[in-house]
C-alpha cells in the first residue's frame, strides 16, 4: 500500500494496524497523521512499547500512557485507585486518537490491559472505549519478552483479544525509504519471503572485507559480548577512573525487577573519552533514551559529587546528573527505587537495543544468534550493503518466528483488499466527520494557523522549549531554588539556563545577583587562577574549573553560589 492510501485511511478514524518492511515509512506517515490531528486541534495520545522507541516519536512508553506499569493484571480495585491519579485521569479521558509504535515488542496482556483501562475510563464497552487506536510495527522484528518457556503464541499482541476486538484495518506500506541499496533491499525481502539464494548469502559473506571506517556502532546478540568489548575499549584508555553505584531503596523482589529492566548498570565506570548511551529520557536537560556521546570530563557538584560531562553528538554538552527509577503502588507511593546515572558504555550494543535505529555503518556479529528475527533486525538497521561488515552468522541467523510468517501473509492480503477498496474513493466525507466526532476544528483559517505554528515549532528543539519555561518562571519573580522546584531539576541546571538567556538573548539576570561581596571575591579568585594558568584548573574547552574556585574561597561557598557569582564576572 502506498503511504498516501494509508494516511487516507487514518484520517477516515478506522483503527488501523500500520506495518511494513524495516524502511517503508511508518514512522514517517504516523507523523504525517500526527501533524494532521494536531493542526486541527484534535487530542492526541503518542507512545509506543519501548523507551527507545517511544523517543523516535517524542512520545512516552505506553505503560506509562496507560498507568499499567510492569502489571499482567488490573482488578476493580486497582482501576478505582489509577482514576484517583489526576493526571491519569486528565488524559486518558481526553484522548480522543492513541497511537502505539512498535508494538511487535508489546505482549499480548499488555495490549489487553491498554483496552481494559481506555474502556474503564471512558465508560464505554467499545474496544479501547472506543477511540481510534493505531499500532504500528513489524511482527518480523524481536517478539516481546516474555516469561521462561512462553512460547511467542501466547506473546504476540495480534493474538490477544484485544487486537481481535479493535478490527484493526491494516496497512502494509510496500514503498521502501531507508535502505538506498538495491542489493541490501533484496536479502531483506529475501529474509522475509524465506527464499534466500546462494547470491545473497555469499554477498554477506564478503561484506566481512568491508572497510567502513572508524565511526560505526558494534551490534551483539548477547549481553555478555557487549559488555566485554565496552570494557575493552574502557581499559585501553589512559584515563583516571570514576566509579559510580546505584543506590537502591525499596522491597528486595522490586529492586531485582527494576534491576532486570533498567538498562544503567549497577555499577558504572567511565573515564573521559569514554563513548556512553543515556538510558532514560530527560527532555527539560535535552538528552533521551539512545542519545550517543562521549564523556568528555567530570565536575563536582554540591549535591551529586562527582558528575561525568557529556558530549552528544550533536555539540551539545551536559553535565548528567543521577535519574531515578521506580515502582509506586496502589496509591502512588514509590515501594522500590533504583538511582543511577543514566549512562551505560556504547561502543557495543545488543540488537535487541537497536530496534528503531539507523545505522550508516555496523560491524554485526550474528554467530551466536538465539532468536528468529535477531539477524534481520540487525541488517534491517542499515542503509546500505556498503556499511555491512558482518563478522558470521549461523544457521538460525535468518530465520523468522513460523507464526509470525504466516500472519504477515495475511496482513498483506487483508491490505491489498483495503488499497483495492478505497484507494480511488474520496473518503473526505468521513474523514470531517471524524474530526467533528473527536471535537477539532475545521475552520480552514484556524487550521492554517495552527500549521504555521506546527511548522514554526518544529524547527526550534526541545532544548529552546525548556528555557522558555525558565525564563517565564524568572520573569514571574521566582528564585533559583523555587524554578527548580517547580520544574524538577537541580539549581546547577537553571543556573545554566540563565547564563544561556543572558547570553544569547540578553536577558536580565541582575535579581540573582547572589551579592557585591560574594561575586568580588569570585573574582578576585577568578583572575589569580587565570594568572597561574595551571593547567588541572582548566578543561579542555579553556574554561575554568569550579572546584579550585570553591576551595579557595574563605569561609567556603557552595558549588551553585559560584556558579552564580560567575554568571555577573564572565
């Protein structure tokens, strides 16, 4: 199906199942759709099964969405207590249109209690209380995780009763877009037909004599490869070392789950010029869950101590600051915590981590492949052939789940029907009908408004948003510690907001001020260190470090008082 039937066919309300090979353009036509319900002010809610995933769509994971946390179960009771949760009420009464990403990692139970909580809040008995649902992915991708021995029957969600209840239309996009390598567009359709030709093997074979450069992503199967070649990498570097550990609060069977599923490692240890993943979103300090970049220092902080600098790759620099992780119960109150930084070493990765990227350049190992579906989604991660080095496979390397074979033949049939059915029929009729229904406008010049706005919007990052956010709360007369507060960030962080609006958008700084006497001797210090010019006072960048200037001072400042004062001398 081609993308424009599919966007056709979304906008007409129809639940819809949007799949298609690694490449065809999901992501891009849910955000078409996105673009489309937003310009008319229509309600919706963006998720999807993973946090990696959930951030290629500046969405959140649908557990949280959905309030289900990591539950198999939901009884009356715990319905009653998730509509006592205000913000859980507030959206998931309001949405009027979900859309669920990858939701070939999404078990079946979970689609299940996703339905039981939509039809419990919006009182309705339709599936998922009768809003448009849209789940996208691809069942050739790695099946959810499941428990020791299920087998990926009782796992897949289009074997759940919810996924038979929401009627899904489906729509399997044929164009392709990623890959711009005829040849690598061959062994991936190959794969997926099950009719792979001696051509096509002996092209992966020599893609093992490829020179793809120094900058490429290392892709494992196992936990246990990954982290030997990270730490390979950490040992080589003649750096000094920092040692960072979890601290971990709560019930001991809690603290194992949380253990189990958040991706920062117990005890961390990086040095600088290491190379880090974060693991966690934090859009207010402008990294997410999969953002690359390499450490580039370490600071002290007040309240954390030693901090790592990072690098991303786009420029940006941030100093990361311990995240928590944890479980509430019932009634909200957290039972089990896990704090961490939230980076872990990235010169490996496993496959299971990179569903969702794009990768120019790879080197794969796929000799110890245990799952069906584990070489595809790793050659599927690249653009073209030329960026392949693939170290081995074996014989299960290019297999796929036998059930999930014969469902994609099914989607494809159910869709051709739908693209033979609909694609020369103008369905505008419905597609205004279903915009009155979810409560949006289609006044013409409202809508063209709202485009302008959307257009404008996308081209300033998150990063600006956040300190809009500061600024408005500063210009409200809160303090330091009182917009920290409110935004759930550190004082150190809003400091740094307002050095970035003084400088680059001249905002007027003077009310923080921390006093005429604190910023003399800031600077009286400043300047005697700057004379000195000794070498382990300076970063790299030729800025000057904060903790000689803490020291120095008499009787001793904190950490964020200096990095105030700095603000009126600089």
């Amino acid at each position: 199906m081609k993308q424009e039937t599919a966007l056709k066919l979304l906008k007409a309300g129809e639940n819809v199942f949007l799949t298609g090979s690694a490449g065809a353009g999901k992501t891009y036509t849910l955000n078409q759709y996105i673009h489309y319900l937003k310009a008319r002010k229509v309600p919706v809610a963006i998720t999807a099964s993973t946090g990696i995933a959930a951030t290629h769509m500046n969405g959140m994971t649908i557990h949280t969405w959905a309030g289900i946390g990591i539950k198999d179960s939901l009884s009356d009771d715990d319905l009653k207590r998730m509509k006592e949760r205000k913000y859980l009420k507030e959206h998931l009464e309001n949405a009027q249109v979900l859309i669920i990403d990858e939701i070939s990692m999404l078990h079946a139970k979970q689609l299940n209690l996703v339905n039981q909580v939509l039809k419990y809040f919006k009182e309705s008995d339709e599936a998922f209380g009768g809003i448009q649902v849209i789940v996208a992915g691809d069942f050739f991708q790695l099946p959810p995780v499941g428990r020791n021995g299920e087998a990926n029957r009782d796992k897949f969600c289009f074997m759940s009763d919810a996924w038979v209840e929401a009627k899904f239309r489906v729509c399997y996009l044929t164009e392709q877009h990623r890959q711009d390598d005829e040849i690598l567009n061959q062994i991936l359709n190959a794969i997926r037909a099950q009719n792979i030709q001696g051509n096509h093997i002996s092209a992966l074979q020599q893609s093992r004599q490829h020179d793809i450069g120094e900058t490429f992503t290392r892709l494992y199967t196992h936990n246990m490869d990954v982290d030997n070649i990270n730490y390979q990498h950490l040992n080589e570097i003649d750096n000094e070392s920092h040692q960072f550990n979890a601290v971990l609060d709560g019930n001991e069977k809690l603290i194992e789950t949380l253990k189990s599923s958040v991706r920062a490692p117990e005890e961390l240890t990086l040095k600088k010029h290491a190379k880090v993943m974060f693991v966690k979103n934090n859009f207010d300090m402008g990294y997410i869950n999969g953002s690359l970049g390499e450490v580039i220092g370490f600071e002290e902080d007040d309240k954390n101590g030693i901090l790592p600098k990072v690098k991303l790759t786009d420029g940006t620099t941030l100093l990361v600051e311990p995240e928590t992780w944890s479980i509430e119960n019932e009634a909200g109150k957290v039972i089990a915590s896990f704090q961490q930084i939230p980076l872990r070493l990235a010169w490996a990765i496993t496959i299971h981590k990179s569903q969702g990227m794009t990768l120019e350049a790879a080197e794969i190992n796929l000799t110890h492949t245990f799952e069906k579906g584990q070489g595809y989604v790793a050659l599927s991660r690249l653009k073209s052939l030329t960026g392949l080095k693939l170290l081995g496979f074996n014989e299960q390397a290019l297999e796929l789940d036998s059930l999930a074979i014969k469902a994609d033949r099914r989607f494809q049939e159910l869709s051709t029907e739908a693209e033979t059915n609909f694609e020369n029929i103008d369905l505008t009729t419905q597609h205004n009908a279903f915009i009155r229904h979810c409560g949006g406008t289609l006044n013409a010049t409202e809508i063209s408004r709202n485009e302008k706005k959307l257009a404008k919007g996308a081209k300033q990052n998150y990063a600006a948003a956040t300190l809009e956010e500061t600024r408005a709360l500063f210009e409200e007369g809160y303090e330091i510690e009182d917009i920290a507060h409110e935004r759930g960030l550190t004082p150190a962080t809003i400091i740094n907001h307002l050095s970035r609006l003084h400088k680059e958008q001249g905002l007027d700084i003077s009310v923080a001020n921390p006093g005429d006497e604190v910023v003399e001797e800031v600077r009286k210090i400043y300047k005697r260190l700057h004379k000195r010019k000794n070498p382990e006072h300076f970063t790299d960048d030729g800025a000057i470090k904060l903790r000689p200037i803490v020291e120095a001072t008499s009787p001793r400042m904190a950490y964020d008082q200096v990095r105030l004062a700095l603000l009126f001398i600089e």
